[in-house]
C-alpha cells in the first residue's frame, strides 16, 4: 500500500512542462536536472513534493517529446507513482521502464492536496480525503512484469530478452 | 482477412501473425538516438551490461538539437556520443549534417523497416512506408544491444485525403488541420495510415511533413504506402535498391476512416500552447509576430525553402519581425544554395543558421523574449518550447511563415501570394 498527497494537474503536461529542452545542457548532471521538475506547469512543485507523494493529472499526461528524462526526474523527486485519466504513449512506456507506475483512473474524484492510498495489486486508488474509491486500468502484462522487476533494465538483466 | 500497413511490417518483422492488439517482438532495421537524448542511452546501454551493439551499422548517432554546441554541458554530451561512436562502430552524423530524420529519410530509411529513435519525431519515416517510431532512451538502448523491441500491434485509422489543394495551401494546413479534428490525443496508441488521390500524387516532401506531426495527435506511427513515388525519391538519392512495394490489403480493419476533401481547406494555424488549438489564419489577422522560423523536420525541406523564397522574392521582412531558416540537411542546404533560394531569402532578410534543429526547441539560435510571438514552422508549440515560458509559438506552413515575415502580423499567405 503507498500513501501520500495528490499533486493536481490538468489535461495536456507536455514533457516540455516537465523539463523544458531548454535545461538539456544539465541532462548529464541529473541531481541539478532535478531541481527544475514540472516547472513549467508549476514553479513551486519542486520545493513542495515530499517522497511518497503523487502526481494526478487529467488527460494525455505526458505528451510531446520522448525524452526520458521526463519520468526520471519526476521518480527522483520521490513521486511513488502517477495518476492521470490518459497518458501519452511514448511516456507511459518510458515510466514504466523507470520502475514508475502509472495508473489510468478518473482522476475528476480526486482534488489537489488529497491523502491517497494506492494498491497497486489490487489496482485501487483510496482518496482517504473525500472517501472516493477509485480502480485503475490494467495494463499490458509485459509492462506489469517490468514494472514488478523495477524497471527494463534489471529484468533484462534477469531475463536477458524480453519474454512475451 | 487482410493487414493494415502497420499489421503487414510487425508480421514480417516479428516472423507472426501481427494483428492489431497483439504484443509482439520485432526485429529493428535502425536504432538511432540524437544528442539530447542520446547520452542518456549510452548510460543505460552500459548499465545493462552490454558490451557491443547488436548492429553498428544499423545504429546512428546524430548531433542536430546542439548544433554547433552552444555550451559545454552540451559540447561533454557531444564527446560523450562520438567517443561511444568509435568505440562501437555506429554510424554517426556530426554537427552540420542536419537533422536527424532528415537524414533517416535520405540515407538510411526503406519501405517495410522497423525503424526505433530517441526521439519523437522518428515517425517521419513513415512517410516512406517504414514502421518508425519514438522511443525513450532505455527502451532504445536495450534495442541497441538485443536488435529488438515489443510492440503492442496499433490498430490504425485510415484517412483518406481527395482533392486538389487551392493555392498558398498544403500538408502542412492538411495535417493541423487533422489535428485540430481529432484532438492531440485523438490518436493515441494507434497508427495513422494515409491514403486517397491527393496522397498519391504528392511528392515526398509533403508526405514526410504529414508524418511528422502524426505524432501530435498521439500516434505511434504515421504511414504511406511505398509506391511509385517512394521508388522515385529513393532512385533520385541512389537509393533505388532500397525500393519495395508495400500497400495495404483492401480489406484490412480499421479502427475508423476520416475523409478530408482538401479543396475545401484554408491555411491553418496552431495557437499557443497546444498544437490541437487550431483557427485559420485569416482568422488571427493583427496578431504581431517578432520571430519567424522556416526550417524543421516538419517543414525545413528544399520544397518548403522554395515555397518561402517565392513569397519573399524582391520582398523585405518587417522591420520588426525577424526571420530565422534553417534548412533540414546538408544536402537540403547545398541544393537551395544552388537554386537561389538562400540568397532569395537572406537579401528579404533572413538569418540563415546552418542545417539542425535550429531553435526548435529553445536551446540556442532564436531563444524567445519574454511575451514575444513566434511564427514557426515546427510541430510543436508547447509553454517554453522555445526556450522561454513567456513567449508564444504559433505553428503554420511555409507559406504562412514567409506572408507572416513580411507584414509582421499573421498573414493568410494568399494575401501575399
Ligand atoms: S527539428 Fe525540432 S522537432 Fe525536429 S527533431 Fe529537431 S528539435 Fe525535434
């Protein structure tokens, strides 16, 4: 079971609001890359985010480029796992390769600043807040057990191919 | 029952019956990875253990978003990239080469790859009937080292395109105008297929812008049948060996079919700040713009430069608009050299940068000020695109761009024209 606070944002994050291009000058020096997490979307996010916590976004979170540093810096700021309604193709694969969940449910339920209690296996989302019970979509089974082996890299490791 | 495009390639590629919906393992044809992107790759490459690529000359390199370095992160990260590139023996394109794509559609792209990129935009390729698609950089450096990938098969919609385009109009207004129907993720997880009259007698050039931006409206992929036109350009690039027929069956599934008549089409503009805003460009008259930039994968192509020089031949840009070209590829830049059309538009105005990305993506070469506009002939127009979150992107075709230069204000180019 995860628990932490919602971080609310609306339809269309573009990896631009994410990490700009113009910070790519510090994708090789990440912990300063860091520092600028979803700053086009909100310039305090960064200062507020606690470990634990989440994002919870409305429709195509994600889109745009397939930088992935996107993901990586939003894991590092210590987001346990993000919620949207939709999420952008290139960006959910990327999360999950990351070891990041990303859980598609009506995020309409949930308000910014709300205690969230997320059960992964059991695919529920608790608002302990407003009391709203929410479920997530599955996923595709190869990306779960990605997910399970934290990410693509170590179940490559594991594996040494993909097992479909 | 018969296959899309997209079901005919991950079935070859795969060695199984790729039905849309199935996750499949496909063979990759080309891995690249460019240099915001690429060293993130490397990185992971190393991480997961693998100590040589799978095919070297089937991977590229490319230095195009940094090009030439404006700083000396990026000139590490550029270090970074050639140093892996001899250790390995991948191909790379260094700075002055162009862009990515363009490069991948020139040299290296053929009817029935599957083709994998560190970047979005890698769908381009699909204008040559090629499976191509972005990816991040850990699922690209694994493709480097295993030579493959899964795909959850696309299902695909079909968009069948008929009509002639009226003057000052063309793919470019066709594709946001798309866009602007289905929404910027009105597509998503699902390949776009193009076909109709119009598709069949378009050249190229235009059949790469489309693809290009199939990704704005989500798509993994963008596709066009290879055809007598593909065999063409390829042939005219030495190429021609390269060439093989690839069609969809008639009676393949789609998911939906959208017609667009394009006669009834008018140039279109993408609003701040996201590209699915979409009004014509008669409809923003009096809206100042202070940068212009013609150049892109999505529309910085010799036709496109020769689009913008036409409008602007004899013309001079506003005096306080500023117009910014920076042409896709090497090739593309030697061959406007030699048709007139850079000194066309260098005596307008412009300020020619050499062949990259340009200021794309607001790293250098065109950084916007604080609530200025920018006219740009890219694919994107995101908050901060262009290196300041104050500043606004409108997107729009060639023409539009060169009319927009000249009076200061977006321009309907047929006003011009
Ligand atoms: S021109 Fe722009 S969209 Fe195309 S690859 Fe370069 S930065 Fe990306």
């Amino acid at each position: 079971m995860l628990t932490g606070r919602a971080f609310k944002f609306g339809d269309n994050i573009s990896t631009d609001h994410i990490i700009p291009g113009r910070l790519a000058h510090l994708r090789s020096n990440l912990p300063e890359l860091a520092k600028h997490v979803m700053e086009d979307a909100d310039p305090t996010f960064a200062s507020r985010v606690k470990a634990g916590d989440f994002i919870v976004a409305g429709n195509n979170f994600g889109l745009g480029s397939s930088r992935e540093h996107a993901p990586l810096v939003i894991k590092m700021a210590g987001v346990r796992a993000i919620l949207a309604k939709s999420v952008a193709r290139i960006f959910f694969r990327n999360a999950i390769n990351l070891g990041l969940p990303v859980l598609i449910c009506n995020t309409a339920l949930i308000d910014d600043g709300d205690e969230l209690e997320v059960d992964l296996a059991a695919g529920t989302v608790k608002d302990a807040t407003n009391g709203n019970q929410l479920t997530f979509s599955k996923i595709p089974e190869v990306m779960l057990r990605i997910l399970d082996e934290g990410g693509l890299i170590p179940y490559i490791k594991k594996y040494g191919d993909f097992k479909v | 029952m018969g296959k899309t495009l997209a079901e005919k390639i991950l079935s070859q590629k795969s060695g199984s019956e790729a039905r849309a919906g199935d996750i499949v393992i496909a063979k990759v044809d080309l891995v690249f990875a460019q240099d915001t992107t690429g060293p993130l790759t490397v990185r992971q490459f190393q991480t997961s253990g693998f100590e040589r690529l799978a095919n070297p000359p089937k991977t590229a390199l490319f230095l195009d978003h940094a090009a030439p370095s404006p700083n000396y992160g990026l000139s590490n990260d550029h270090k970074l990239l050639r140093q892996f590139a001899r250790q390995t023996g991948c191909l790379i394109y260094d700075v002055g080469n162009g862009i990515c794509h363009q490069i991948v559609a020139e040299s290296l792209a053929k009817p029935g790859d599957v083709i994998i990129g560190a970047d979005s935009h890698t769908v381009t390729a699909g204008g040559l009937g090629a499976f191509a698609t972005g990816m991040g950089s850990t699922d690209t450096a694994i493709a480097l080292g295993l030579g493959k990938t899964w795909f959850q098969v696309p299902k695909s919609i079909m968009i069948v395109v008929s009509g002639n385009f009226p003057e000052g109009v063309g793919a470019k207004d066709l594709i946001l105008h798309l866009i602007g129907q289905i929404g910027a993720d009105g597509a998503t997880y699902q390949a776009l297929e193009f076909s109709g009259d119009t598709v069949d007698n378009m050249t190229m050039s235009p059949r790469l812008t489309i693809a290009n931006m199939a990704v704005e409206a989500g798509a993994k992929a963008g596709l066009f049948a290879a055809d007598k036109t593909t065999q063409d350009y390829l042939a005219s690039l030495g190429r021609g060996n390269h060439y093989q027929s690839l069609f969809p069956d008639t009676d393949a599934i789609y998911e939906q079919t959208i017609n667009i008549d394009v006669a009834n089409l008018e140039p279109t503009v993408s609003q701040p700040h996201t590209v699915d805003n979409i009004a014509l460009a008669r409809e923003l008259k009096g809206a100042k713009i202070q940068q212009v930039f013609i150049g892109t994968c999505t529309n910085g192509r010799l036709e496109d430069l020769a689009v913008a020089a036409n409008i602007l031949k004899g013309k001079k840009c506003h005096p306080e608009t500023r117009l910014i070209v920076a042409p896709a590829s090497r090739q593309i830049m030697l061959a406007a050299i030699k048709a007139g059309y850079i000194q066309t538009l260098i005596e307008a105005g412009a300020v020619v940068l050499p062949p990259g990305c340009g200021p794309c993506i607001g790293l250098h070469q065109g950084v916007l000020g604080d609530g200025e506009s920018c006219l740009s002939t890219a694919n994107r127009n995101f908050k901060g695109r262009m290196g300041n979150p104050n500043a606004f992107i409108y997107l729009g075709s060639p023409a539009t761009a060169a009319a927009t230069a000249i009076t200061g204000e977006i321009t309907d180019p047929r006003e011009v024209m």
